[in-house]
C-alpha cells in the first residue's frame, strides 16, 4: 500500500469585529479676544481615528477630535470657531496578534458643555470607536490521502490580503454666492461610492458634501450642503483587476478661504483613505476519509473562511420632524449643521439588507417677535430595507452620509426635515469547514469474509456515507447498485459483493 498524503497550505485572511470603546475627550475653546461668547448656537464635532500600533491582545489608536462652534458675540455678531484636540486609547480582544491588520472607525455620541463664559467654551465628547480587523488563519489541509485511502473533498472560496496602505487625498473647491459678505467657517463629510481593482492601481471614487456657512448683507446667516466628487488612483503593486478592494474614507481637515470679491469661497478638503486589498482563491480540502483495509488515525482543525460578495452604492430618502417650544416659534431656517449619520444595526436577511439607525443635525432658525437666532436639535431615527442578493449567514458593514436635506417650516412650531442618503454598502461571505489537518495509517482492519453485505439506507443518507459503513468504495456501490435514486428517500437495500479471494490474500 502507497500510503503518501498530500497537505496544502493556505493563508485564509477574514474581517471580523473586534471590539468597541468609548473614549472621552475633554477640551476647552477659547473665541479671539474681540469677539467674546454671548450665546451658542451650535457645536458640531468629527473625529476621525488611526491605527498605531498593534500586539498581542490589543490594538492601539490615535485619534482627532475636530469641534466647530457657531456662537453669538457680545456685541451680536455671528462668530464661527474652529478647534481640534487629539485623543488616544486601545482595543483589547484576546484575537489580535501583531499580524491584525486594524480598521477603525469612530463616531461621536454625545458632546456636553461642561461650562461657558464670555471668554471660555468647555467641553466633553464621548466617541465611540469601533475596531474592525483582519485575522490571519494559516492552514495545512490534507488534500489527498494516497493509494486505497478514499478522500471526501469540499471546495471552499477564500480570501487573504495582498495589499494594504493608508493614502491621502486632497480635494478642492468653492462656493459663489454674490450675496455673501463674509465667511465663517466650514466641516465636511465623506464617503466612498465605488473602488475597482485593475493592474497595480485601485481607482476609488467618492464624495465630500461640505457644509458651507456664511453672511449675507444684514449679518443673515446661510449655509449651504455643497458635493465635491472626487476620484483618487491609489498605487498598489501586485494587485490586478480580479482581486477585490475595500476602501474606507475620513475627512482629516477641511479649510474654507477668504470671500473674494466674486462672492466666491474656496474649500480645500484633506481626507485619509483605508484600502484593503483582497486575493480570491478555492482549495480543496479532505473532509472526511476512510480505508477498506486499515483503520486511520486523523486530526482535524477549523478553517474559517470569508469572502468579498458585493459592494453596491445606493441613495435612500428618510423623512422625519421635530416639535418647537410655543415660546420660540420658527419664522425662516437659517443653517443645518451639523448633520451626521450614526447606523446601530445592520443585517442581512432573505434578499434584504436592513439598516437602522439615527440621522442627527442641529437646526439653527429665525424667530421675528423676538428677533433672536435659536437652535434645536432634531434626531431622527430610520429604518432602511434595501435590496439585495443576500442570506442571514452573510455579513454588512455599511456607511452613510447626508447628500441632501431639505426643511419646511409647518405653523411655526414644527419643522419638517426630508434627508437624501448616500449608503455604501459591503456584504461578505463567511463560511466554517471542519478539514483534516493530519493522517496518519493505522492497523490493519479484519476484512469482512461474507461474499456480501446489505445496507438499510437512511433517508437522505449519502453514497459516501453508505460506503465507509459497507467497506467499500463509493464507485464500487454505485456499480453493484444501478437502481439507486438519489436523494434516498429511506428503506433502499444496498449490497455489496466481495470476491473472497481477493480479500483472503490480504490477510
């Protein structure tokens, strides 16, 4: 007997979720000299977090906070602070190793005002941020098992990381508006909405939707949601256009220039890009194994595998509204800002992707009988069915941005929000498979001496499975077994027939 297994290698690279902290940042903001804080009128933070540095058990980050603060000054002029404050803290999951290739994302929850004066603004921030990583499994399968060893195969599709790189963009634009007569300040959103693979490049193309605040002739506040399209060639080698990227994208920095005498403001944008590359692959790896003539000694182990199965943009409209104090009706809106969008949930289901969550934005508005600026944050919660060739087995990981809002003012005391989405969305294939890891030959079996043995099949019992229990091949049953339908339905009687002497001369 040629008893010589063959082993494959392979490097099976799947992104899990690994955890999730809360991290407090706390920071005060101090206005110029000349223009001293009345009233807030609104506060916004962004963050954004980069891996540092990993190891065994822990995955550390470093962060930026970036708050803009629209305030009344003392002497009732509109004011416009901008303030960054850097923060930093780990994730511990006992799955990260020195290879984990970490994917932080962060969101702000809540931002608090701890104390104001006319010369001071403290503040806290909770941030969640969530890491997501790659986790490395090498494997050694058996994928043959040599003379008389019968071997059941399964294909399985794998993915593992090729390529992978932190890169930057710069993004440019303006805003005319020949009504403006001063401009204040500025903070960005973005969102990839497409990346493709081609030879030792990944094309990525996305968006930036600025917030834009501004005078007009009266000190009348405006702001206006302005898209910047961007396409960003990233150079990869190695990679070409059958592997699979993703890509995540933050606004690191956002500028607004000086009012020209055009009524023109430009906008430069600086945004970080995370991209992933992904190799796809099949192997073939033993499952399960069997000898007519000796007893096998096996070791298995679990393969964890993950592939890309989508990546889709796609836009969706929610609607919402938010009630007004009778004290302080609503007569023109002045600015939204602050506009984010948090996703708590998402899951696959039969041929849905579902997206739950929160859009949130503070809305600053007029009210004549007191001619006073006034804010009121408005957070509308959401619930999205999309489309999609998914199963529950599979996973999502979504993000979103506000491309578009509109208001309408309904007797004063409610405001009516309608809110185009812009959704990116990554749907992945995770699969388990129990393989054969080690085989080693045994004793020889006792050979059975009858001429042939019968089967009572089970219903759905396969032909592998009938075979190991008759010690025979599964080609030989399904030659002395013509009649056989397959999928069994239960009580089929299958034979197999021995020639004796060939089972004598093995003794």
């Amino acid at each position: 007997m040629n008893f010589i297994p063959e082993y494959q290698t392979v490097r099976l690279d799947s992104i899990i979720k690994l955890g999730v902290v809360q991290v407090v940042v706390d920071t005060t903001i101090v206005p110029k000299s000349d223009a001293p804080i009345d009233r807030v009128l609104s506060i916004s933070c962004d963050t954004i977090v980069l891996p540092s540095e990993v190891f065994a058990g822990e995955a550390r980050f470093g962060g930026t906070a970036h708050y803009r603060v629209l305030y009344v000054d003392t002497n009732g002029g509109m004011q416009f602070l901008s303030h960054s404050v850097d923060f930093s803290d780990k994730v511990v999951n006992s799955s990260i190793t020195q290879s984990t290739k970490s994917i932080f994302s962060s969101h702000p929850i809540d931002t608090n005002t701890i104390g104001t004066s006319s010369h001071e603004l403290r503040l806290s921030t909770t941030v969640e941020v969530r890491l997501d990583g790659v986790l490395r499994q090498d494997v050694n399968c058996l994928v043959a098992g040599g003379d008389s060893v019968y071997v059941n195969n399964t294909t399985v599709d794998y993915s593992s990381c090729v390529y992978d790189v932190v890169d930057s963009v710069t993004v440019q634009d303006s805003v005319i508006d020949a009504r403006a007569v001063r401009a204040l300040g500025t903070n960005a959103n973005a969102q990839i909405k497409s990346c493709v693979s081609g030879t030792d490049v990944v094309i990525c193309q996305g968006i930036v939707i600025a917030t834009v605040f501004y005078l007009t002739e009266g000190d009348i506040l405006k702001s206006v949601l302005h898209p910047i399209p961007f396409t960003q060639e990233i150079s990869a080698s190695g990679v070409d256009a059958t592997n699979n990227a993703i890509v995540s994208v933050d606004v690191k920095n956002i500028k607004l220039g000086d009012l020209d005498e055009n009524g023109e403001m430009s906008i430069d944008v600086q945004l970080a890009l995370r991209l992933l590359v992904f190799s796809n692959a099949t192997f073939s790896p033993v499952v399960d194994v069997f000898s007519v003539r000796n007893d096998l000694i096996t070791q298995s182990l679990v393969c964890n595998t993950q592939s890309l199965k989508r990546q889709n943009f796609v836009e969706e409209r929610i609607d919402g509204s938010v009630s007004l104090d009778d004290s302080a009706l609503a007569d023109a809106i002045l600015s939204v800002n602050d506009n984010n969008v948090y996703i708590s949930t998402q899951r696959c289901e039969n041929g849905i992707v579902t997206l739950e969550g929160i859009f949130g934005a503070n809305i600053v508005y007029y009210n004549a009988d007191l001619n006073t600026k006034n804010t009121i944050r408005a957070d509308i919660p959401f619930s999205i069915n999309v489309n999609n060739d998914v199963t529950s087995d599979d996973s999502v990981m979504a993000r979103a941005i506000a491309s578009n809002i509109t208001t309408k003012i309904r007797r004063g005391n409610e405001i009516e929000l309608r809110i185009d989405l812009g959704i990116f969305i990554t749907i992945t294939q995770s699969d388990k498979v129990v393989a054969i890891s080690q085989l080693e030959l045994g004793e020889e079996r006792v050979l059975p001496n009858a001429a042939f043995s019968i089967h009572i099949a089970k219903a759905n019992e396969s032909i592998w499975e009938i075979a190991k229990v008759l010690g025979a091949t599964p080609e030989t049953i399904l030659q002395q077994n013509p009649n056989l339908v397959m999928p069994l339905i239960g009580g089929e009687r299958v034979v197999a027939y021995r020639q004796l002497s060939t089972l004598n001369s093995h003794k």
